[in-house]
C-alpha cells in the first residue's frame, strides 16, 4: 500500500515526558491498594485513565496544543523500561506461566515481574543514566522470541484521540533497550543482546504501524543510551545498532514521523549517524550537552532544543534558554523548544507547596512551571523574543532577586571554604591510625557491626509525626526516643555485636534529616518524585550556603554510649549522597557546595570526637551514582567528590576510626575513589554479588578495613549460619583476616525485628565459626 509522504510539522513546544505518579500520589496508592488486592485490576485502571486525562488538561491549560502531537502519552504504572519489555513480548523465561494463551501478560503479571514471586526473582532494578530513577533491567538472550505483545500505549493513544487530544507516544527506543539489558540466565558467556537488534526491529516496525492506523502523527523514540559512555558496549557496536535500527525504522512506509530524544547528555559522534538516517525530528540536550557541530543531514530535521532543565527545579535563566533554542538555528530553519529530559525527575507543581519561603518559591520551577517556560519559549521562537518580554523580565528579576538573597551567600562559610589547604584534606599515616586505633578499641579479630538502622517500628514513625505535628512535647519526644535507643543498645549487647549503633530511631530518611537540621536546605510538603515503581522520596532544596547552626546528633550517639562499655559508631551522611538525594542549587559548581556540606559535618564529627565518640560513620551510598556519563568529566567529579568526604573527615585524631559505607555492587571505575576516600573501614553490599565485590577491591591492593556485607538485608529471608560462614569464608580467601570486618550489607529500617534478629544472631554465629576455625588454624 503506498503512503503519502511524512509531512506533518513538528510543535513548536514541547516536554519529553511529565510525571505519572500523580500529585498527591494517587497512582502510587493506587497501585499499592491492588497489591494488597483491597482494589481490582478494573479500578486500578480508572485511577490511570483519571490521571491521564487530569495530565492531558492540565497541559493544555498550561499550554501545550490539544491536537499538535506536543502532549507525550508518557504514563507507566511502574516503569518505561518494564512497560517496552511487555510491549516487545521479551519476558524472562522464569515469569513464562504469566503469560497468556495469546502471548499478553494482565496487570497483575506485569507487577509479578517487577516483584517477583516465590522462588522467581524480579528483574533487576538499576539507576536510569545519571537520575535517582531506577529502571527493571531487560533480561534477553538467544531464546527471547520478540513479538508486539502488548499495546498498552497504542490503547492510552486511542483513549486520548476518544477525548479529543492528539498525544505523542513515547516509547524506549530499540538501542537504548538493548544497550540496557543484560544477558538472560540460557544465554551464552559473551553474549550481548545487541546482537538482537535486527530481530526486534520488526517488533517496533509493527507498534508504529499500529500507531499510524491509530492516527499517531508523531512518535517518540527515547535513546539515553547514546549518550552515555558508561555502557559496556563498544562504541562503533553502539553506532552500527544507531544506522541499522533509524536506516530500518526511518525507511518504513506508512509510519508516523519520528522524533529520537537523547537526553541525559550530548549525542557526539551518534548524531552525524542519527543525522543520516530519515527520522524526522531529533532532541538535542542542551542543558547537560552543548551546541554541536552542523552535520550532514541535520538541517533537514526538526530539531528540539531541549533547553528547560528536566532534571532540576530552578526556574532559572529563561533569557539563556531562548538564546539556546535560538542557537540551533543555526544547524537547522526547524526548531522547537522542549525539556532536556522528562519532568518525570521533578515534582508537580510549585503551587502545592504552602510552607516554604515566598521568595524561594519564586526561584522554582517544578514540572507544571516547566511546562509553561516551554510555552512561553515556543511562543517566542515563533513571534520574537518581543512577544514574550513580559516573562523574560519577570524570570530574569526574580534570578537576580536569588542571586542577592540573604543566605544565598554566607560570607563566613565562603571565607572558611576559601581558607582550606592541603592539609585539612589528609589524616596521618594509616600505620599509625591502626595502631592507635587498635589499642583504643580492642576489637576482636572479624569485629561484627551493623550499617546504623534498627527495624522502624510503626511506633517510632507515629512518634516522628505526633511530634512533627506537635501533638507531642518535645521532652516527651526525646525520651521515647531514648528509650528505643535503649532497646536496640540492649538488644545489640545481647546478640553480642562488637561495634554498636543508636539506631537512627529520630531520623525519616539519611538525607532529609541532616537537610532539616542544616541551614541552606529547605523541605517541600508535596514534592514527591518517582524513584522506581510505587516508591518516591521527598528530595529537600538546597538552595543556600550550608552551614550547621547546632549538633545535630551527637546528644542521640552520646546517649547510646553511655549505656553501653562497647564503642558506639555516630552516624552521619556524607557529602556527595547529601548532594545526590537533594535538589541542589545550579548558580555554583557542585563541587564548592559539597565542601561547605563537609564542613559542617567536619564540626559535627570533632564535636561527636570531643564527646566521646570512637567511631564515626560517614555513609556514601551514592559516589557511584553521580558519576557522570562522560568519562571525560569522571576526574573533575571524583577529585571533588573525595575530596569533600576526606575534608569532612579528616580532622579528627589518629585514633578516631573512620567508617564508610557504600550500597551497591557495581563498583569498576570507582575503587580507586574508594581507596582514596582513605576510610579506616569500607562497608560494601557483597551479598547478592557473592563477595565478588570484595575481590575487586582487594585486586585493587586495597589495605585498609572492608565490611564484608554478607547479610542481604534486601529480603525478609533469614540466612543460614552455614550460608553466612561460606560467604565470610569465601571474602577471607581474598582479603587477610586483620582487614575484615562483619555486618549486613545494608540499614536494616525496612526490616521487621524477627528476621532482624534471627539474621544478626546467625551472623554472630557464623563469625564465631570462623574465628574459632582460624585461632585453631593458628595454634596448629
Ligand atoms: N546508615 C544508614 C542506615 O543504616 C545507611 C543507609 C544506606 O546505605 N542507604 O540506614
Ligand atoms: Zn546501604
């Protein structure tokens, strides 16, 4: 059947994606409520129908065209990753039951997947690109036969068309889903799913077909993974899969217009290859990339300039932002202005927020404020700037308000950044700190400890928020809290922990509870935003210069102590994940906000050395996940990133034991930064990777402390005194006995106490095991 030609122009503004989970989280209870099978797979989906529909006018009213393919059909009940798995038929082999007699998988099945279900795992969770997004890890293999298994999108397309709107479906482009899996369980070693691109191809040939008779004019296909250099795959691999999927999707007839999306950060050498397929329109991002080079091809297509920040929430310089857009004329007559990434990383509205400061409210933008920015862009590239004068000036007014504000700088805390030298950043020889340390603590050899959190009890929040609420005085507070103190000191004596902890009882989240008690920071009521499937965190704003008006914690690590003969660890969270769990300010580089962050928790730790304190944790889960896609900007990040943790660190004495511990078990291009980071004792999560983590730091010629996480505190599965030993045993075939330590792999706040307690009782057992097995090895 002939087609007419491809012609439809693109909107002149645009997002990439805006957030699903709801603006007071309907779809996260939602989506809870059907778990928990208090509702049906029937209600479940009018909830989702609600949301779009309430989504779709609200982009309309904040100016995006009802019928010009401007609004992305971009909603997942969990995840866009999960959501093309579905779509291209690829389900692991373990999950086949789910699947029924005409290869569609229900609701309910597709939860299964991301949750598991008795013996079957669930897909893997990663982080998506440089975001605190996690995505579900595509398994594929020689086996996975893809088929247009699911149509999801091409009904919620439908469902918008029957209202009236002519949405933009957006789909995980064929590349990036590939490049984002890994190899299932029946593949062969070496086996790289890219190798399936050609058989997918035909999967999404056959989603777009259904699109065009649908009556899509626009497609999105999103392609993050060309931007990131962090991807296993060599590169020329990565750009022959860019020719051959855009040479065979750009070539179908009958199709709708194609727009490829590369967020996250600039394509480089994948656009001259984008640049020469027939796709129509091409994202650029120019708030993370810069302007490229004119290329053959480019100025053919429609380019997005995606110049508002999808991935912050700061109204920021709106002029430069039409300059950007204005700029890429230059490659091409067709441009139209968009977000650099979805808002999906941001949350709803600023309007929402009814206690923070009035003039911090005016320097945010969050998604709904995003929206408009864009219409008023695409209104400007099309009229003029003359046209959108008006709020020109107005963000431009309130950026210089922002950037005057009291407390945006603090001249002492810029003069103590400013006064730094060497030395503040290095402790003494580690020769010397072991054996001052040594006769300071007497540790055991193996010592057992924890990673700071005790199970959260339902009490323990219901005391958090009476007196949050201030139904609850705070005397009464503190010694409830003392009291929980006092319970899980006891408990950690009775099971016969060597480095005890307080429990963090007071504390609603690592980062939330320093970013209250530091000035700088503010908290939003409302600012939820998606982390994976129904889970979503609060992130606080930093905005101003951080200092530390009080301790924070040392009254709660000091009380712990006083009950107990055995060291107490304080628990503090580091600099780079105080940053990494925060929106931060975008006026200065992050670098110099990290040291003023590690500043203050520099007093914090000489004040908790002062009291009495012997140990001191300095918890970095995130090093790894702000380190950047470009591995050209891996040297500036990791030379800050250290150094912030070693300035907060590094004033304490030579006896003073340092612990850090880091969660994930990824850790390749970071176990240098480890080593520097020069922490007397490094907690890793080992468990699931079965210790192999450990044998790439000790490959490393890593002769500090390593915490051998060996207690997976992900599952509520009690682990076996023998499974315990053999994982201890196998880390002490690669790391000398005097270097390891003991503990969970993890917090253990999302535990409930009877496993807590059955778990670390067999941890103690199994060190017991091993310790008496190597005294005898030593005696004999
Ligand atoms: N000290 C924190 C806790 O135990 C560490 C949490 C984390 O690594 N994410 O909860
Ligand atoms: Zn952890």
């Amino acid at each position: 059947m002939p087609s007419a030609p491809i012609s439809s122009t693109f909107p002149p503004g645009t997002i990439l994606g805006y957030p699903r989970i709801g603006r007071r989280r309907e779809l996260k209870k939602a989506v809870e409520a059907f778990w928990s099978q208090t509702i049906d797979a029937a209600a479940l989906e009018a909830v989702a129908a609600g949301l779009r529909q309430q989504t779709r006018d609200r982009l309309v009213d904040l100016g995006l065209g009802r019928t010009d393919s401007s609004i992305p059909e971009s909603f997942s009940y969990y995840d866009q990753v999960l959501d093309t798995i579905v779509a291209v038929g690829a389900i692991p082999s373990r999950f086949a039951s789910l699947v029924a007699a005409d290869g569609t998988l229900d609701l309910a099945g597709y939860f299964t997947l991301a949750r598991g279900e008795g013996e079957n795992l669930p897909l893997e969770m990663t982080k998506w690109f440089d975001s605190n997004y996690h995505y579900l890890v595509p398994e594929i293999g020689p086996e996975t036969a893809f088929s247009l298994a699911g149509d999801r999108i091409v009904r919620e397309f439908v469902e918008a068309k029957a209202a009236g709107f002519l949405t933009r479906p957006v789909l995980v482009g064929p590349v990036t889903f590939l490049l984002l899996s890994k190899a299932s369980d029946e593949a062969p070693a070496g086996f790289s799913p890219l190798s399936r691109l050609d058989d997918l191809l035909p999967v999404y040939a056959a989603l777009l077909a259904r699109l065009a008779d649908a009556g899509a004019d626009w497609v999105q296909l999103d392609e993050p993974g060309l931007v990131s250099e962090s991807i296993d795959v060599p590169r020329a691999e990565t750009l022959a899969a860019v020719a051959s999927a855009y040479g065979v999707l750009g070539g179908l007839t009958g199709r709708p217009a194609l727009f490829v999306a590369a967020p996250y950060g600039s394509l480089d050498d994948a656009l001259p290859v984008l640049a020469a397929t027939a796709v129509e329109a091409i994202g650029l991002d120019l708030v993370r990339g810069t302007l490229p080079q004119a290329v053959p091809g480019l100025a053919g297509k429609t380019l997005v300039a995606g110049v508002i920040d999808g991935h912050n929430i700061w109204r920021g310089d709106l002029t430069g932002a039409i300059e950007g857009a204005e700029g890429v004329r230059a490659l091409s007559d067709s441009v139209s202005v968009s977000t650099s990434t979805s808002l999906l990383h941001v949350p709803h509205d600023v309007l929402d927020e009814t206690s923070l400061p009035g003039s911090l409210v005016s320097w945010l933008a969050f998604a709904d404020q995003k929206v408009g920015q864009v219409a008023t862009l695409a209104q400007g590239l099309v009229n003029g700037r003359a046209a959108i004068a008006g709020p020109l000036a107005e963000a431009a007014a309130a950026l210089a308000a922002r950037h005057s504000a009291p407390g945006v700088r603090d001249g002492a805390v810029r003069l103590r950044a400013a006064a730094l030298t060497d030395a503040d950043f290095s402790r003494g020889a580690y020769a010397d700190r072991l054996s001052a340390q040594d006769s300071a603590l007497q540790l055991p050899s193996l010592p057992t400890t924890t990673i700071g959190s005790f199970p959260q009890t339902g009490d323990i929040r219901r005391t958090r928020a009476q007196f949050l609420k201030g139904t609850l005085a705070a005397d009464e507070y503190r010694s409830l809290m003392r009291a929980e103190i006092g319970r899980v000191v006891a408990l950690q004596e009775e099971i016969g922990l060597d480095v005890l902890v307080h429990g963090e009882p007071e504390r609603n989240d690592m980062v939330q509870y320093f970013a209250e008690n530091l000035d700088g920071f503010a908290v939003t009521e409302n600012g939820w935003v998606q982390s994976y499937g129904s889970r979503c965190t609060r992130p606080s704003i930093l905005w101003g210069d951080v200092s530390r008006p009080a301790p924070i914690t040392v009254d709660w690590s000091v009380y712990a102590q006083s009950l107990t003969t055995k060291p107490v660890k304080g628990m503090l969270t580091g600099p780079v994940t105080i940053l990494a769990w925060s929106f931060v300010r975008d006026d200065q580089p992050l670098g110099e906000t990290a040291r003023q962050v590690a500043l203050a928790l520099r007093d914090e730790i000489g004040d908790l050395e002062a009291a009495g304190i012997k140990i001191v944790q300095v918890d970095e889960p995130a090093l790894r996940e702000l380190l950047p896609l470009k591995k050209k900007d891996h040297a500036d990040y990791l030379d800050w990133s250290v150094g912030s943790f070693r300035l907060a660190t590094a004033g304490v004495a030579d006896a003073t034991q340092i612990h850090t511990h880091l969660c994930y078990s990824e850790f390749g291009v970071v176990i240098e930064a480890i080593r520097n980071l020069d922490a007397d004792v490094t907690s890793i999560e080992a468990a699931r990777s079965r210790m192999e983590v450990v044998r790439e730091i000790e490959a490393g010629g890593f002769d500090h402390g390593i915490g051998a996480g060996i207690y997976d505190i992900h599952s509520p599965r009690v682990p076996s005194v023998d499974e315990l030993t053999t994982l201890l045993d196998t880390a002490l075939e690669s790391i000398p006995e005097r270097q390891v330590w003991v503990n969970p792999d993890c917090g253990l706040k999302t535990r409930g106490y009877d496993e807590t307690v059955q778990s670390l009782q067999n941890m103690l057992a199994a060190t017991r095991v091993v310790r008496e097995r190597l005294s005898a090895d030593v005696i004999a």
